[in-house]
C-alpha cells in the first residue's frame, strides 16, 4: 500500500469517528451539557429587571438568590 492510500484511509477514518461522536454528544447529551451549576439551562433567554428594564441574565440572578458573589 503506498503512503498516499494509507494516509487517505487515516484521514477518512478520522474524519468518520469524529463525525461519530458529534452525533453521539448532540443526540444523547451528558446532564452538563442541559444545564449550569446553578440549575439554569443553558440558553436560556434573558429576563428583563423589573425596576430599570434592562434585560438580566437568568444566571446571574440565580448566584444573587443563592447568595454567591460574582
């Protein structure tokens, strides 16, 4: 087998097992992936602050309940 066939079937392998397992994460995604350390799902939209209208990221409001610092 010469170099140029063995490297293309390395690439091809590659590139298939790492198509495999972008799949695997996005179809079964690991409890990290659904959500912060602070229960807040990820992607979750911003809310708006009641007394200035500004929009507030659902995170840190919930570290300011859970009295965390920033």
């Amino acid at each position: 087998m010469s170099g140029a066939v063995q490297m293309r079937l390395f690439a091809g392998l590659v590139a298939a097992l790492s198509a495999a397992a972008l799949v695997y994460v996005f179809a079964f995604p690991p409890p990290s992936m659904r959500a912060s350390r602070d229960g807040v799902p990820h992607f979750t939209p911003p809310t708006v602050h009641p007394e200035t209208g500004q929009p507030l990221a659902v995170g840190d409001l919930a570290r300011h309940f859970k009295g965390v610092k920033p």
